[in-house]
C-alpha cells in the first residue's frame, strides 16, 4: 500500500519521530525474550543451565527438539488439538457473535435479565469437584467434546462483541429491517460482515485459549491417550524431565564419560514454548488484518 | 434512582413497538431473537450454575471419599476462620495493591500502544510491530520470570549494569530483594508481558472507526493530536469503559504465576496473594470447603465492584454491562 | 471448495481417531494403573516390557501424573473412578481412609512368595492400625544396603579450595568457612568474575537447604523439620529451630553475609539461578543434599572438573559426633497399591510378585545377561565399555531399552544381592572407584579413600526412621501449624541473614517469638507416630 503524500507539518515530524521510537523500544524489549527462548531451545542443555545465553546458542543441537517431537503421541495429539482449536474457534465466534446480537437488541424483551445471566458468571465458580460431576454426569468425560462444549458462549466474549455491535450505526439495521430482513438475515448479512474486527479478535482469543489449554485434558480425558492434546503431551515431557536422567548416579557415570545428553527443564521449556508459538506466529497474519491496517482502509468498506 | 447492586431484568417497553401490546404478544414477534439466544442461555445455566451447588462446601467440613450429605456441617466456620486469620489481611492489601496496579497500567499502555500502532504509515512495519509486541504472551511466566531474574541481578544484570556505566548508581541495586519495590516490578513486568496482546482489542475497536470522520476532522483543520484526542479516543471509548467495569471483578483473582515465580522469602510479605493463599492452606492441604470459602467471598467483593463501576458508569452516561 | 475440503478432512481425523480407539482390542489381561511419578508415556513396545508382557501375559495400561497431584487425588477420591492399580505418594493413605484400597495380607499369603520372602524384613512397618498391609513401598532392601560414590548431603567445597590448603579435612562449620574466607581473600577473581564465598538455597520449596542445617550442624541425619532426640531410652521429638545450634549457624551466616562472603542475592535466586552460580566454578561452598546440586556437578564434571564440589560431614563443634548419612529405610508410608476397582486382584498381585522377584529385578536394572552386562570368574555383574555406552544414552534407556518403566513407581529391589551384586548396576561396590571422573580420583587419592561416603560416619540405627516420612494428616491443625510455620522460617531467615551485625540478637528475638508457638501440634503428631513406630516396627 502506498501511504498518501500530505503536508507534513511540525507537529507530524514530532509524533513520527515519537511513534517510531517508541515502537521500536517496544520491538526491541518484546523481540528479545522470543530471541532468547529460541536460542536456549536449539542449545545444549546442560550447556544452558550455566546461563549467559542471549541471542544465540552457544552449543547448537537439535537434540531437544528430537526429544520432544519424537514422542509417539505428539502428532496424534497434535491433531487434536487442530481440531479442537478449529472447531472451537469456529463454534464460539459464530454462537458468541449470535447471543451478542440479541443482546444488542434494545427491543429484545430478554436482553436484561439474559445479560445479567451472562454477567454473573465471570464472577461465579462452583469449584472444582462439582464442575467434575457435571462434565462426568453429561457423559463428557473422555469425550472429545468436553474440549468445545463447556466454553461456547463465554460471557467476556460475548460483552465484547456487543460492545462493538452497539457501536455500529443503527441506521444500517433499521433500513434492513424496512426492506422486510429477519432477524437472522440482519445478523448473517448485515452485522456479521461488520464485526469482521472484532470477530478477528475474539477468534484470535478463542483459538489461542484452546490451543494452549491442557487443564481440561488433565481433568477429564487424561486416562484416554486418544483425546491427548498436544500441550498436555508436552506438559508430560516437562514434568518427567527430572526423572529423565534416570537415577542420579547413571547421570554422574555418564557425566564422568563426558558423552551424555540429557534434557532438563529449562531446555524443554524453552522448545515447547517455541513450538505451540510457531503455529499461532504463521496463522496471525490471516486474523491481523482484520484489525491492523493502512488509515486508508476503514472498517465500514464494503 | 434505582438501587445500583440491582439492575432492572426487563427492559422498559420500547418506543417501537406502537400501542399497548401484551408481553407475550412482543415476545411472539420477537420469537426469532429467542430462538437465536435462549439455546445458549440454557447452555450457560446447565454449564455455570448447576455447579454453583458445590458452595455448600463451604459451610461443611467437606472431606472427598464421602457423599455430599453424609459430610459434617460447620456453618460459618470457615469463613470466621478466614477473617480472623492476619494473613488474610495482608493477603488483601496485597492482592488488591497489585491487581490495581497491573489494571491501571495494563489498560492506559495497551490503549497507547494501539494508537501509536494505528499512527504508523508504513504498513509492513506496522505490523511486523504489531505481530512482535505480542509475542512475549506466549511465553510462560516461569520463562518470562527467569529473564526478568537475570536482568535485575545484582551479579552482572543488565538493569544495573546500564545504571552502574551512566553512573546512576554506585553500588548495584538487590531490586527483587526490596519488599517495597516488589509491586511496581509485578506491575512493570506485566506491562512488558502484556501490553501487545491488550492492545489488539483497541485496535479491533479503532479498525472501526469511519474514516469519513477523520476524514472530517482533517477538513475542519486537526492536527493528527486533535484527531486522536477528537476522533480515535472517544471511538473506542465504550469498549474501554466495558473493560474497566469488567475487570474491577478480577481484582481479587488475578495473578498467581508471576507473583509466585518473582517472590523470594525477602518480599514475602509484599509478594503473597489470593491465589496462592488459597492453594497453600486450602487445595494443597485438601481444605476444599475451605477453598470453596474464599471463593465465595471473592466472588461476593467482585459482584459488588462490578455493580458499583456499572453504576458509576450509568451515571457518567457510559457504555455499560447491563 | 476449499472450505467443503477442509470440513471433509476434519471429519476424516474425526474417523480416524474413532477407528483408532476401537481397534484397541485386547487378547493379553490389562491393568489400568496410575502412577504419581511423571514418566513420559510407554512406548507401547521396549526390549524388557516385551519379555514381561511374553511371561506374564499382562498389560499395563499406564497413566502418568501431569498436572498437581492434589488435584488429581481430590477427584479421584471424590468420583471414586479408580484404575486397578495407583501409587500416590504421601497421599496413599487417603485413598486408605476412603476404603479404596484393598489389604494385600492374605493376597501375598496365598498367591506372592516371592513378596513375602523380598519384603519379610520390612512385613511390620507396612502394617497400618488395623493390622492390614494396604501398599508395596517402592523399593524393598531384602539383603544388605549398597553404597554410593556421594553422600545423601554435606557442606560441599569448591576442590580448588581443598587442594590448594593441602587436603584438610573439615570437621566444624568455623573450620569450613575459615577456609573458604581465606581463599577468597587471594583469589578475589575467578575466570575474571567476582569469586562467590558461599551461596546457600532458599528458593519457595526447596528452602529446607538453607532451613535444615541446625539439625545436621547437631549431628543428625535428615529426619525433616523436627528430630527424635534419645533422651533415657526414649525418642523424645525435639524442634532445632531455636536451638543454639541454629542460633549459632544463622550468626555465621549474617557475619559472613556482612563480610561479603555469602552471595549478596542468595536469598533473591530461584533454584535455576542457583545452578547457573554452582556450574560457573566461581562458588565456593554451599550446604544442600545432593541431588539437588547433582546438575552443577554434572556440568563441572564436563566442563570445569576442577572446581567440582566435594561434600563434607561439617559439625558445630569438635564435642559433637556426626550420624549424618541416612539410616538405610524404605518409604513405608506409600506405595503402589491395588484398588478395590481391580476385578482380579489375584492376576495384580501374581503380577506384583512376578516383577519384585531377582530375575526380573536383574532383567529390568541390568538387562539380558550377555547383552547387557556380563559376569565376571567371582559372579560379579559388569558392564563392558560398549554396552556401557548403550546405557549412558538416557533416551536408549527408557524408550528401547524400557527398564525405567518396571522400576520407577513400581516395586523394585534396592541394596546387594546374595551374590554380592548390587540391584542398581550404578551401585555395584567394586565399580565406585573404578568408574569415577579423573578429577574425582584426584581427590579420593588425596584423603586416601574410594567414595565420598568414606568421610562419613556409618549411620547409628534409629528404628522408626525419618521422621519426615510420617505424613501429618492433611488439613489438620497440626498441618496448618506446619504451613505458618514454613512461612515463619520463609520471613526470617533472610532478615536475619541479612541484618547488620549489630541487628542480628534483635532480630533473632523477633523470630523466636514468631516461630516457638507454631510447633505445638506438629510435634504432638510426630511423637505419636515415633512412639508407634517404635512400638510396632
């Protein structure tokens, strides 16, 4: 995109030269940590518990990825997981977007007290062990369904779109209506094209959510490795690196030989944060534009 | 003026709607509406408040391997046990010091960021910043705590490595190690850590701008300042309103990770909140009905600050919750 | 469409998975059991699990802990869906309490020999209340204990520091920081960095390597926060935290806090940072057990060996006699167990007893005779250097060799066997010397010993021990004692650390006062529980 040649007066320069370098401050304190985790992950291990590694890895190996991707589970899991966040993403954002037009509806005769529904519940737990007996009495332990289901409509979600929608001229929805729409034509054809932003959002929030989540699986689908997630599966690597060595006097023996390879917290840290980012990191771009563009572009075209 | 902790369920009748129609004559228009939402308000009764029975824990002595009736009832003991204890004071100053902190800060550089995000011409920049600065949201606290430990490091820390060369300081600073500092490196840290990801909900909002506005604004003779202040702000005015009203119910619940990765026995006293007092003596010690306890008191504080910031809302004649 | 193609592919993995979840069809007998050690997952096929899976005809569908195990236990207890089999850890005895377990007594009677003979000296301290045997402990020593090449803890020295005073040998916590003193002060740089005198460990759970030294300073063996101390024929239990041993330990820690010797962010590191410090070779002296040190050495071994840490039997004073090293025990507090969700408990326990019995013992630690180790003319295990390098490849070990899976978390055999192997091939007596680092050697030859262990007393017998191993009931009075009083020690130990010389008696007032009300109920527990050991061991 080419960005229009206006007269650039004093006070541009100045909010230019503040924007850029700021943003680039903020580019640089952000970039570093990734840049860091990046290189503990392509790093020795044991090489990495002494510390002093910044940008780059001081003993290159690919070893910890091995370890780490070459458990039998990892792409079943991993497929899972797609599935999951794909479904998920999809289920929620459309549901969500639905009850949030209802809700924006200033006639709906409902839209108070099912708001407050909706409300109350960021607020309110019942706990752990009642959560288990209604996942376990709905048949939804060890179900792949657990994984969509509970989450569809989140109250949070659900404030935010309606937030947005309230925010879009009346007069766009008043017209279809006049034209003879329904209310679900309205919703499909008119608001949801939109809401293209905040759909972005709330879809970028629902995947990432489901695609980091392993709570659930530890809950309800742990004694089925079929339903593993992939984060559950890493979260198995990283809690049995301790035990990995073996017993600590292998681990000496092999010290003493100087030929060992081994695996500790830190290095599968670091490689599983690299590896559930790298996913989200090439599917951003897609949402990203919905949400950052040229000024040119405005969110009401089409 | 109604009473602010209550909000009216039912909408008053709408001007649209001509004459004096029965209630149930209005639904049967608005059967559509129902049918796109009822489902789901269903859904969210069966999967958020069937388990709400599990708070009658909080009034037994609940020990799991027993059914929920043959559990021993204790009243209020858990709660009079949690108000009398010290800790749970401090706990509160704590938590609510810190929740504050990352609520205010959090907000006002997320909201920066994305208009100094939405300043920038030059597209690819844009959003390769925009893409980076979030990046650091995925990295885990226990990652993210062991860089910040080794950058304010008294042993060769980058933090007092700069102010030790430009002479600011002569000897290096213990930063973690400063009980009243402790907060304010919480609530740095989790600027750092969040800032990019809080700022796409504001950039969602500002992609909706119409830029005939802006367009307005420039023929009215605004600087970009002006149009900012004029027109970008008071756009995404609502959703920061709702966030705010929103949030003032996770005062009491956030954090857990970062404090409990960054704390040190030094700063115990500042460091320690909610979440980790209620693992310590309630879920690790298998005090369930005790746990079930503070989670309800937390849930009853949050209610109460969130009907109380919807209701200043109202009366500011913002964007509000219900 | 691309969209149709995608939805075909979904429901295409949705298939698959479904298809794969059925074809699990089973011939063997199956087990489901939960272990509370976090394992990577079987790999569904190793060289030991195949011989075991041939012999005994049973599978084992195993589910490994991810997550906290509270949690975990909490719905387990509360749903009562149980596998067949579980360990728990300290939690075992609740499942105990909820009558989820099964008594093992006329099980291994009837159907477990080699049960009854390999655990026979250990039978009493199983039995609970009731008289019932609910858990087999992890480990059993059925014949005599083995040794190793380093002791369970000790005040451990930078071998710089030893070598250039000319191998001395450290009795009193004056002597150890004397020496440590006096090197920093001629070598106040090390590699170009700033020389680091003494760090000691004081992050969240693991602080008890700063918070446990009085006890040991006193003489005493890991026993936990509070010590059996024999008073006229009896265990009396005894709390150390304001003993004039910890008063004296802290005040040398604050003068040497003050003198710079002690790291100034000590108090302020996690246990990564602490690591970091150990394996740079520019710390002299810390205080810990040693697995939790293990990773420094490691590192050292490989990169720097002559900074690696050598670990003494360090006392208050000459008066005091040291009993630091544990007394052999067996965890009898847990164990696997087999629940009353097991519709066969005889096919479990046969099972059970097929894996504790010395061949199978040899099979999963050693291996296949022949291939994996070999004997030498008088019955002695070893291994030769190639099958050596097979077993120092950790990932060879677990996922093709598969022994780790019929070790950990399950019954296993500990200590020297009638043939004077040991179980554990890291563990065979003539190979302690023989297989240490060259820089090790150095040091063994200097004080004239072939282990580390050498410079410890052999433990003195204590009946009932530790004491940590006695679970205080969780939610209990005396448990939340314990938990403020962990926050106590959490408070004060870096204030008075920390203090100005002059601060230090003040400060060291303030924490006896916090701290001297919490131990009431904690020590009421223990005591009984010392006394029924006693009793019934």
């Amino acid at each position: 995109m080419k960005t229009r040649r206006i007269h650039r007066t004093k006070e541009d320069i100045i909010l230019d030269f503040v924007v850029y370098t700021s943003l680039i401050f903020l580019v640089i304190i952000t970039l570093y940590p990734f840049l860091n985790t990046l290189a503990v992950s392509f790093n020795d291990a044991l090489d990495s518990s002494k510390g002093g590694i910044y940008l780059w890895p001081r003993k290159f190996t690919l070893y910890n990825y091995r370890s780490l991707l070459s458990r039998q589970q990892i792409f079943h899991a991993s497929l899972i997981s797609v599935l999951r966040t794909v479904l998920s993403t999809l289920f929620c954002t459309f549901s969500t977007a639905m009850v949030a037009y209802t809700l924006s509806r200033k006639e709906f005769v409902f839209r108070k007290l099912f708001s407050f529904i909706y409300v109350l519940t960021m607020y309110i737990d019942g706990g752990l062990i009642p959560n288990y007996f209604l996942i376990r009495n709905l048949g939804l332990t060890n179900n792949f369904w657990v994984y969509v289901l509970p989450g569809l409509v989140t109250a949070f979600n659900l404030i935010v779109i309606r937030t947005y929608i309230n925010g879009l001229p009346e007069s766009l929805i008043e017209s279809a209506r006049v034209d003879g729409a329904g209310e679900f034509t309205i919703f499909t054809r008119i608001v949801l094209p939109l809401c293209k932003p905040v759909l972005a959002t709330i879809a970028l929030f629902v995947a990432v959510a489901n695609w980091n989540a392993w709570f659930d699986t530890f809950l309800y689908n742990s004694s089925n490795p079929q339903l593993s997630t992939l984060q559950y599966e890493l979260m198995k690597v990283l809690q049995s690196a301790n035990t990995m060595t073996g017993s600590l006097e292998q681990a000496l023996a092999q010290a003493a030989t100087g030929s060992m390879q081994t695996i500790t917290p830190r290095a599968i840290r670091a490689t599983m944060t690299v590896i559930v980012t790298v996913p989200i990191a090439v599917v951003y771009p897609f949402l990203q534009r919905y949400f950052v563009h040229g000024l040119t572009l405005g969110g009401l075209k089409e | 003026m109604k009473i602010p902790a209550m909000p009216r369920l039912f909408a008053k009748k709408t001007p649209t709607l001509a004459g004096k129609k029965s209630f149930w004559q209005t639904l049967m228009k608005q059967k559509v509406l129902l049918f796109m939402s009822l489902p789901f308000v269903i859904h969210v009764i069966i999967f958020k408040y069937i388990p709400i029975w599990g708070w009658v824990l909080a009034f037994q002595n609940y020990w799991p391997g027993k059914s929920i009736f043959d559990q021993i009832w204790v009243g209020f003991d858990n709660f009079k046990w949690l108000f009398r204890d010290p800790v749970f004071y401090q706990v509160l100053r704590n938590t609510l010091a810190m929740s504050i902190i990352q609520l205010a800060f959090g907000m006002v550089s997320s909201i920066i960021l994305a208009l100094i995000i939405n300043e920038v011409r030059l597209v690819f920049f844009k959003k390769t910043a925009q893409t980076i600065s979030y990046l650091p949201h995925f990295i885990s606290w226990v990652v993210a705590a062991n860089l910040i430990r080794d950058a304010l490091s008294t042993d060769g820390g980058i933090v007092n490595e700069i102010l030790l060369k430009l002479h600011i300081i002569k000897e290096p600073i213990m930063f973690l190690g400063i009980p009243q500092l402790f907060w304010w490196i919480i609530g740095a840290s989790h600027v750092w850590k969040e800032v990019g990801w809080g700022a796409i909900i504001y950039l969602a909002a500002i992609a909706s701008v119409d830029p005939n506005l802006y367009e307005a604004a420039t023929i009215d003779g605004a600087g970009r300042l002006r149009r900012i202040w004029h027109v970008t702000l008071p756009s995404i005015q609502p959703i920061i309103v709702i966030l705010l009203v929103m949030n003032m119910g996770y005062l009491l619940s956030s954090g857990f990770e970062q404090q409990y990765l960054l704390q040190n026995g030094r700063v115990i006293d500042y460091a320690r909140v909610f979440t980790i007092y209620e693992l310590d003596y309630g879920i690790k010690m298998m005090r369930y009905s005790f746990a079930t306890a503070v989670g309800i008191f937390r849930s009853v504080v949050s209610l109460v600050l969130v009907f109380g910031a919807n209701y200043v809302a109202k009366l500011l004649g913002q964007e509000r919750l219900l | 469409m691309r969209r149709r193609r995608l939805l075909l592919l979904l429901l295409m993995v949705l298939t698959v998975t479904a298809a794969s979840v059925m074809v699990s069809a089973q011939k063997t007998k199956t087990f489901t059991v939960f272990l509370s050690e976090p394992l990577p997952d079987y790999p569904g096929s190793t060289i030991v699990g195949d011989i075991i899976e041939k012999e005994t005809g049973v599978k084992l569908q195993r589910e490994y802990l991810v997550g906290d195990l509270e949690t975990k236990v909490g719905l387990m207890i509360a749903s009562g869906e149980l596998p067949d089999m579980l360990t728990a850890a300290h939690f075992t005895s609740l499942f105990k309490d909820a009558g989820m377990l099964i008594p093992l007594n006329d099980l291994v009677e009837k159907h477990a020999p080699n049960i009854k003979r390999l655990y026979a000296k250990h039978w009493e301290q199983l039995k609970q209340e009731d008289g019932n045997v609910y858990w087999l402990p992890i480990q059993a020593i059925p014949y005599d204990t083995d040794d190793s090449r380093y002791p369970e803890l000790g005040f451990f020295i930078n071998k710089k520091v030893l070598k250039e005073a000319g191998w001395p040998k450290i009795k009193t916590l004056d002597e150890y920081f004397e020496l440590i003193e006096n090197y920093m002060k001629k070598h106040p740089r090390i590699n170009g960095e700033r020389t680091i005198g003494y760090v000691t460990l004081f992050d969240s759970w693991r602080s008890f390597a700063t918070t446990n030294v009085p006890q040991h300073l006193l003489g005493y063996p890991n026993e936990g926060e509070f010590v059996p101390v024999l008073e006229a024929g009896k265990f009396v239990v005894r709390q150390y935290h304001t003993s004039n041993a910890a008063k004296a330990y802290y005040q040398k820690l604050n003068e040497m806090y003050n003198k710079g010797v002690v790291d100034k962010e000590t108090f302020v590191l996690n246990y990564d940072q602490y690591i970091e410090k150990l394996s740079s070779g520019r710390v002299l002296g810390t205080f810990n057990q040693y697995w939790q040190v293990q990773e420094a050495q490691q590192i050292l071994l490989r990169d720097d060996p002559e900074s690696i840490f050598i670990p003494f039997p360090v006392v208050l004073d000459e008066t005091i006699e040291e009993y630091q090293r544990d007394v052999p025990y067996i965890q009898a507090t847990q164990g696997l167990a087999i629940t009353t969700a097991c519709k066969d408990p005889v096919g479990a326990i046969k099972f059970l007893d097929y894996l504790i019995r010395e061949e199978t013992q040899h099979l999963v630690q050693w291996g296949i005779k022949g291939q994996h180790y070999e004997v030498d003319e008088n019955g002695h295990f070893y291994r030769t250097e190639e099958q050596l390098k097979l077993f120092r490849d950790p990932d060879w070990v677990r996922d093709v060799f598969g022994g780790p899976y019929f070790y950990n978390s399950f019954p296993n055999l500990r200590g020297i066997d009638k043939n004077g192997n040991s179980f554990m091939p890291d563990r065979q007596p003539h190979l302690i010397y023989a297989d240490s680092h060259e820089s090790e050697k150095e040091v063994m030859d200097a004080y004239g010993i072939k282990a580390f262990t050498e410079f410890y007393n052999k433990p003195r017998p204590r009946k009932y021990y530790p004491l940590w191993t006695i679970t205080i009931p969780a939610g209990s009075p005396a448990h939340i004692e314990q938990t403020r009083m962990k926050d106590v020690l959490n408070a004060y130990v870096p204030r008075m650390v920390m203090s100005r010389t002059r601060d230090f008696e003040k400060v060291w007032a303030e924490y006896v006062k916090a701290i001297s009300p919490l131990m009431k109920e904690q020590i009421k527990v223990y005591q009984e529980q010392i006394d029924w050991r006693m009793e019934n061991w």
